[in-house]
C-alpha cells in the first residue's frame, strides 16, 4: 500500500473480511452504521474503525505519536443502508461533513457520528433524525470523547 498516494495521502482500501476495528479488533463488516480508516506513515495498512466516532476519538487522543497521512470515512449520503454502509464509498473526512447529537446507535452501540459527503445530504439526515451538521474540526470533543450515557435511546436508521 506505501507508495499509493492520492490528493489526501494514501487511497481508501475497500474493507473486506479481514478488516479488524482498532480498538476492539472485532469484524469492521459485521457491524452496521459508517465505518472509518487512518492510515498512519511507515504503516502498510489502515487502521479501521466499526465507528466513526471511535475514529474521531483516536484523532482526538493526545496519546497517538504516528504521523497520519490520511482519514476516510464512509458516505452514508450513497450507502445502500446503515446496515450495509459500503465497502468502498470511501470520501476524505476533511471533506466531509459529519452529523453530531442524531440519536443514531452507531456500530459498537453509541451514539454515532455521520459522515456525508455533501450538505445537502447531511441535513436531510438532520431533518429526519436530529442533530447538528459540522466540519471534521468542528466535531465536540464531546462527541467522541464524552461518556455513554447506557440509558439513551438510540435509534438504528433505517
């Protein structure tokens, strides 16, 4: 994979069966809602994540030292569902714009946050289930870095 670069660093690998969550190295695939990967210099391959907000957390922990070279999240504006987010919808994250505060259970259970590629797309998400439609660096600490409240209900969008 070094040495495939494009316009934001290393290109999107597909997921596929042997793609682990970073954190929990669980089965990015079997678990629904977008997905998001990093790729870090000197690595041969992406860290995944089953979600997105566990992606914007690692961004946010000032305990990470490796340089990134690029951040790709799904674009759940063409996902066929948020149970099958894609494999290979990838966009670039500081071109997206994500959804934070929709009551939406994202694939490791909290509260999830959106990613779009377009405006349009994000606030029809938030007209329909809540929230607020921001920039990568605009995303709440809180967002991702804040408890789990395990009494929220969440809604899975179908």
């Amino acid at each position: 994979i070094i040495g495939y670069f494009g316009p934001h660093g290393a290109l999107p690998l597909n997921l596929t069966e042997e793609a682990l969550s970073y954190f929990c190295q669980m089965s990015v695939l079997e678990h629904g809602g977008p997905k998001g990967q990093i790729h870090l210099a000197n690595l041969p391959a992406p860290l995944f994540f089953a979600q997105v907000r566990d992606m914007v957390a690692y961004l946010k922990s000032p305990e990470r030292d490796a340089e990134i070279v690029a951040v790709y999240v799904s674009d759940m504006g063409t996902a066929e569902s948020w149970d099958a987010p894609g494999i290979d919808n990838w966009i670039a994250a500081e071109d997206a714009v994500f959804v934070v505060g929709a009551p939406v259970r994202g694939g490791m259970g909290a509260p999830e946050i959106v990613p779009f590629a377009s405006a349009e797309a994000a606030e029809g998400f938030v007209a329909r289930w809540g929230g607020k439609a921001v920039s990568l660096n605009a995303i709440p600490d809180d967002a991702a870095l804040g408890a789990v409240d395990i009494n929220m209900t969440l809604e899975t969008p179908s």
